[in-house]
C-alpha cells in the first residue's frame, strides 16, 4: 500500500468516523440503512427475516388452507396436486393426514420466531443483568456468579433439557423456559467482559469523577456501550435456539402434537422418506432458511456496529452520508 | 487437579438436578406408569419404590445409588439399568470417535489453507461450510443424506448399525457443525498468528515455509481452537441422540429416547448419567491438551 493511498484512507476513516457520531438518531439509522444497501447478502437476510415476521403475525391471512383440516383423500399427495380441479394447489404437497403443508409451514414460522424470541428475551434480559452486575460490581458477587456460570456451562445442556420436559411434559412455556434456562450464561460471559474493558475507560471515570451515581453510569454510559453487542448476540442465539427447538419436537419433547411446529413435521414426515420426499424437505429448508438469515445478519451487525470495523462501510459509503 | 474437581462438582450437580426434577417437580411413580395408570397402581409402585420416606431419605439413597452406578432395575426390560446402558456405550464412542477423528484433521487442513491463501476457493468453500455448520438442523442433514444417497442413489444402508457403510451417514450428519465452526476459529486465529513477530523473524531466519506454518504457527493457533473442540465434542454427543434416533443407530442417544418413550426413568437415569460422564471426559482431555500446545499453563 503507497503512502498517499495510506493518508488518503486514514483521512476517509477519521472524516467518516467524525461523521459517524451522528448526534441523531435519524443520523444513525440512516447510517445502518446505507450500510445494509451496502451488503446484499445482509440486505436479502433482512428481507426474508421480514418476510418472515410479516407471514408468521399475518398466518391466517396468508396460508391458503387451514393448517389442522384433514382430508383422507389425499394423503400424502404430492406437491402442486388440487383438492378439487379449480381450487388452489397443494404446492408443497400433503402430509400423512392429507393436511397441506404450506399452510402448516406458515403457522410453523409463527412457532419457531415466537420460542425464538421469547426464549432469547428472557435468557438475554436474566444473563445480561447478572453479567452486568458481575462484572460492575465485582467482588465476591462476581465469584458467586461466574462460578454458577462455568459450572452450568458445563452442564450437557440438551439432556436436561430432555429431563425437564419428560417430567413437566410438552408445551410452550415449559419449552421457552427450558431454552432460557440453558442459555442464559452466554449472555452473562459476553456482558461480564464488555463491562469489565468499559469500567476502567475514561469516560466511565469522568461520569465518576462528576459526581454520577452507580445507576446512572449504568444506565447512562454503560448501557448504550452494551445494546448493540448485546443485540449481535441474541440475533445468533436465535437462530441456535430455533434450531434446539426443533431438535427438542423432533424427539416429541418439545411442543404438543398438536402444533404446527416444524420440528414436528419433521417427526412426522420421517416415516414417509422413502415414499414422501416433501414431507421431510420444506420443514427443513424453511429451519435452513430462517437460521441462516438469521447468522447473515449477526456477522453484518457485528461488522456495522464495531467501531474499529466500522469506517469499511463508511469509507464506501455516498458522500452524502460521510 | 482443580479441573478434576470441577468435573466431578458438575457431575454431582447433574445428579441432584436429575433427582430434583424426577422426585420434586415430578413423581416418579407417575412418570414411570401411564397416564391412565389408577391411583392403586401409583400408590403400590410408590410403596415399592419406598417414595413415600422422608424426602432426605430418598434423597441420600438415591446418591449413593448413582455414585456406585445403581439406577436400579430398568422397567422395559426387567433387569438392571447399567449393564443395557453400558452394552450400547461402544457404539456411541465409535460413532461419536469417527466423527472426531475425521472432523478435527479436516477443519484443521481447511482453517490451515483458508488462512494461507484468502479469499481462494477453498477459504470461500469453508465459509460456506462455517455458515451451514451453524444453520443447519443436524437431524435435518442426516434425513437429507438419507433421501439422496440412501434412497435415491442407493448408496448407503437408510438406517441400522453393522459394517461401515452404516457409519458414514450419521458421521457425515454429525460432522458438519463441529467441521465448520473449528475450522473458521482455525483461521482466524492462524491470521492472528501469521501476523506475529515471531513468524517474521522466523521467515527471517531463512526457514522454509512449511517450517514456520507447521512447526511454529500451527501450534500456537491450535490453542484457541481447542476451547471450541471441547465444547464442540460435548454439543456432539447432545446431537449424537438425536442423530442415532433419525438412523435408528444403536447406541445410548437412541437408548435414551426410548427410554423417554417407555417412561423408564431408571434407564434414562442411566443414559444421562453416561453421557454426562463423556463429555466431563472429553473436556479433561481437552484441558491436558492445552498443556502439550501451551508449556505456561501447567496444572499442579
């Protein structure tokens, strides 16, 4: 790399990241927004994480069938097979109980993002305070926490999963539950050492030094430092938890028979993969799909949000937004 | 030695956890009968099982039990827990054993390339593999694997245990995640460690190329990596049940489940207890492999 090439690149990436201390916060997601168009792998994952969303609230509206309607006469049919000559085909095909698939998928989305992110609110939220605690306040408070940490992480996580749901049985509190409880600590480490590499900076000890109590560096200094990392994070854990979910329904220890999960209809169809290929193929791919968005847009959040990563996209970036 | 301790303190912990979920949150009266089950039947399985003494009681038989290996006397199959568990425990080391004798080399050749030589095919190839390992249902794979080379191309057995056809699938299921996450840790922290003075000074001294990736990068960046292999190792023997159930795999995951299914929590006691054992086995040698890469730690 020349010298002029070197200057010329420091003086875009100091101007951008000046800039990039936009006082707004219109400033700032306009900033993110420029960003995703940047990316297109990231711009398709949020589309399709979107879209999802939008299908998974607007399920009734969007399934063309109703997910639990039965019909003998046509189980197992292949995909694009109409119930009756002019009416809308089965595109992804029937089920064992001649169900359509499809709409199952649709009101299935709606079961995975909702395990997703309740589970990821509760054990983000429960993880993030005690690593927040642990790592502010340190002292034999953080020894006690962070010992239940390594301790629990050590934990086959999946088994007592699997324990806990033989005992209580299936359902989706008890799954949402379970998740949390066995994911927490990821939380709690990331959230420990961010803190910890925060106190110690100038400004904690400038809010210090004006007289700001612990609640207010907390909430006011710390916090924002917190969020965006804190976010990245729980963008990868749900797609790991949605992926544990159907794993835990597969088995049949994870939600009721009676809810089209795709982890079910995964169960559901394995008998028939000789025979029904579609059965065992779009549950999957719609798992697939949904995770791999998912981790797409955590590694670009991760990149937009680190400062040190940052003046990449700010350098490519429109002058109008530098 | 302190690491031993912890294991055992986990171990400990998993077994009062198994005994506080079976015995207070649930009875295990009733998670061993039907649910149709009268209340006659609990209460005489309740008498036997002696659940009617003082919780403490049942709490220190049920600890010395599980410490000298006695889960007691499996219900599906009229005889003592261990030994069925124990017959299934080969077949779940080899299969578990060939998935990390094949995945560990593997992710470490493609990491080694794919940080030697950035963005060629095979870096961009291992991305994809890093990507997929993490978004793809491992129990998914395997059906996937079943349809296309079982059923379609006739490759392989769809299912069952036997010569080492049977193995393939299942390894190959079980390998993708383990495969893409060690492998991108590989690169990333071979980058860090091609970046190092030591490396120059190293290439400086005129050794050759292979000297300085092999002899001396290679055995500092394996450190981080070996974090992620014991969590890895242990994240596969959780997947390893799901797997043995979608191949019909004989070994203690598919014990487990149909254990689960016949509601007969002595074996299923047994199964968690022995997978639990693996893993704590897996991470202590995990941390005595540190010590071979990394001479500054040493454990007294």
């Amino acid at each position: 790399m020349s010298a002029s090439t070197l200057t010329r690149t420091t003086v875009a990436a100091a101007d951008a990241v000046n800039n990039l201390r936009a006082p707004t916060r219109q400033g700032r997601l306009a900033f993110l927004w420029q960003a995703l168009r940047m990316d297109r792998l990231a711009l398709l994952s949020s589309v399709v994480l979107l879209a999802m969303i939008l299908i998974a609230i607007f399920a009734p509206a969007v399934a063309p069938y109703d997910p639990a309607k039965q019909s003998l006469s046509m189980r197992n049919d292949p995909p694009m097979t109409r119930p009756a000559p002019d009416a809308f085909p089965y595109v992804m095909g029937a089920d064992a109980l001649g169900r359509d698939v499809l709409s199952r998928l649709i009101f299935g989305a709606r079961v995975s993002l909702a395990v997703g992110a309740t589970s990821v609110l509760i054990s983000g939220l429960v993880g993030a305070t005690l690593g927040l605690i642990a790592g502010y306040y340190r002292g034999s408070v953080d020894d006690v926490i962070m010992r239940a940490v390594d301790v629990w992480m050590g934990f086959p996580s999946l088994l007592l999963a699997l324990i806990v749901l033989y005992v209580t049985g299936a359902g989706f509190w008890n799954v949402v539950l379970v998740l949390a409880v066995t994911r927490w600590m990821v939380y709690a480490r990331v959230t420990r050492s961010l803190v910890l590499s925060y106190r110690e900076n100038v400004f904690v000890e400038a809010a210090r030094a004006t007289g700001c109590t612990d609640r207010e560096i907390i909430t006011r200094h710390l916090l924002p430092n917190l969020l965006s990392p804190i976010l990245v994070l729980a963008t990868l854990e749900t797609a790991t938890i949605i992926l544990i979910e159907a794993s835990l329904s597969f088995l049949g220890l994870g939600l009721p028979l009676s809810v089209p999960s795709w982890g079910l209809m995964l169960a559901q169809g394995r008998e028939y993969v000789t025979t029904a290929w579609w059965l065992v193929t779009f549950p999957g791919l719609a798992i697939l799909i949904t995770a791999l968005a998912l981790n797409l847009l955590a590694t670009w959040a991760r990149a937009v949000t680190d400062p040190a990563q940052r003046w990449r996209f700010a350098r490519k970036m429109k002058p109008a937004h530098r | 030695m302190r690491r031993l301790v912890h294991s055992v303190v986990v171990l400990l912990g998993l077994v009062v956890a198994v005994f506080f979920f079976t015995h207070m949150l649930g009875d295990p009266a009733r998670l061993m009968l039907r649910p149709e089950a009268t209340a006659e039947q609990v209460e005489a399985v309740r008498d036997r099982l002696g659940l009617n003494d003082p919780l403490h009681e049942q709490f220190f038989r049920f600890m010395g039990g599980a410490v000298r290996g006695d889960f007691g006397e499996s219900i599906w199959q009229r005889a003592p827990a261990l030994p069925i568990m124990l017959d299934r425990l080969p077949n779940t080391l080899y299969l578990a054993g060939i998935t990390i004798l094949i995945a560990i080399p593997l992710a470490a050749l493609l990491g080694i390339v794919s940080a030697l030589r950035p963005g060629s095919l095979i870096d961009r190839a291992s991305t994809v593999v890093g990507l997929a390992g993490v978004s793809i249902a491992d129990f998914w794979l395997g059906l996937m694997l079943i349809l296309f080379f079982a059923v379609n191309l006739g490759w392989f057995p769809t299912s069952g245990f036997g010569g080492p056809q049977y193995v393939i699938l299942p390894a190959l299921a079980l390998m993708v995640r383990p495969l893409g996450r060690i492998s991108q840790v590989i690169r990333s922290s071979m980058l860090d460690q091609l970046g190092q003075p030591y490396v120059t000074t190293a290439r400086s001294k005129g050794l050759s190329e292979r000297v300085v990736v092999t002899l001396h990068a290679m055995k500092n960046a394996a450190i981080p990596a070996l974090t992620l292999i014991g969590d890895e190792t242990a994240a596969l023997l959780n997947g390893a049940v799901v797997i043995e159930t979608v191949f019909g795999w004989p070994g203690i995951g598919l014990l487990l489940i149909q254990a689960i299914e016949r509601r007969d929590l002595p074996l299923i006691e047994a199964c968690v207890f022995a997978i639990a054992v693996m893993i704590i086995f897996a991470n202590l040698l995990v941390d005595l492999a540190y010590t071979f890469f990394d001479p500054r730690i040493r454990y007294t």
